[in-house]
C-alpha cells in the first residue's frame, strides 16, 4: 500500500525520528511505512490522520501496492 | 484492540519497551541459571527426589516468570516489533513442532543415533533470534 507519509513530514521539516515520538512509536515503524514494507494498524492510520489533519485515504492509498 | 493500542503508545518503544525488554533478559536468565543447577544436580549430584521436585517446582516458576514478561513485552512493544517477534515466534514454533517430531520418528524407527531431542529446543532458540534478525532486516 502507498502512502504519503514521506511528502507530508518532509513538508513539516520532521525527522523520522521526530514523526515517531509524535505518533508514539519506534522510528524504525515510521521508516517501514514510509518505503511501504509495513502498513499500519488501523488505530496508527488513524493517529497518523489526526496527526496530519487529513483523511485516511489522502495519505493512503489501498488501490497500489509497491 | 484497545489494550494493544493503549499500550503501543505508552510503550512509545522507549521507555516501557525498555523495561519490558529487560524483565524478559532477567526472568530468562534466572529461568537458564536454574535450568542449569538444577540439571547439574540431577546428573551429577544425585539429587534426593525432594530436592529434584522441589528444583523443578522452582524452575517451573521462574519459567512461567519468563512467560508472563515476554507476553507483557509482546503486549506493550511497538507495533512493528511486535510483527517481528509474533513472526519468529511462528517459525520457531514450526521448527520445534514439525521438525521435533520428524527426528522423533526418526529416532524412532532407528534412523537417528540418539533419542535424546534436547537439541530440537537449542534449534527453536535459534530459530527464534535468526527470525528476529531476518524481520528488522526484512522492514528496514
């Protein structure tokens, strides 16, 4: 599943580390979302989505894969 | 679903996962630690069947020990970690599962030079850190 978790910490000068310690979990998670090897839980989906202020689908995208 | 994710953002894969992680090094390690002294006992010392009950009793607590920190560890860790262990944790259990019996039914029927099957438990412990080692490896 893509995602654009890259472009939008990018877009807020975020490190993966600091997107971790916003969203609670290890930088080695974030980093495994962001190249696509993981996909999140839905309580994390949903955390990233509160985190960004934008829906679930605008940062996912189920419809591609790697 | 709650507790995990409770827990997933306490543990923030810091601080708790920390704790976790060596409560898991301590309980195994007095678990091995008695494993150990008490198998020596047996072997070597002779041990009375009191001593040798009251030395399994022993070794059975602080392996249940081992069991509840692992499970906490496995509750409370980040949700990738958790993947990774849950994962090795599988394979290991098939490597200890099938592969202990296929050489038991080796043994068995005489294929197998010895009966003693100590080592299929050597392989799940190897088992289980090669398959953590290939999952931070695989998501990285």
């Amino acid at each position: 599943m893509k995602n654009r978790l890259k472009v939008l910490r990018a877009e807020r000068d975020w490190t993966q580390a600091d997107l971790a310690q916003r969203l609670e979990v290890s930088r080695q998670t974030v980093n495994a979302i962001e190249i696509g090897k993981y996909d999140p839980s839905l309580p994390l989906a949903f955390r990233i989505s509160r985190l960004f202020r934008m829906p679930i689908e605008e940062i996912f995208d189920p419809e591609t894969g790697l | 679903m709650n507790r995990i994710e409770d827990s997933s953002r306490a543990s923030s894969g810091l601080g708790r996962d920390r704790r976790n992680r060596r409560l898991v090094t301590i309980w195994s390690m007095a678990w091995g630690l008695a494993f150990t002294v008490v198998a020596f006992g047996i072997k070597r010392l002779e041990w009375s069947s009191e001593a040798t009950l009251a030395g399994v009793i022993g070794t059975s607590i602080l392996g249940l020990g081992t069991v509840v920190a692992y499970r906490r560890f496995l509750l409370e860790t980040d949700e990738l970690r958790r993947k990774i262990e849950v994962e090795a944790l599988a394979l290991a259990f098939g490597v200890g599962v099938f592969g202990g019996l296929s050489c038991w039914l080796l043994a068995v029927s005489g294929a197998l030079a010895t009966k003693d099957l100590a080592f299929v438990f050597v392989a799940m412990i190897f088992t289980h850190v090669l398959g953590i080692l290939l999952g931070y490896r695989r998501y990285s």
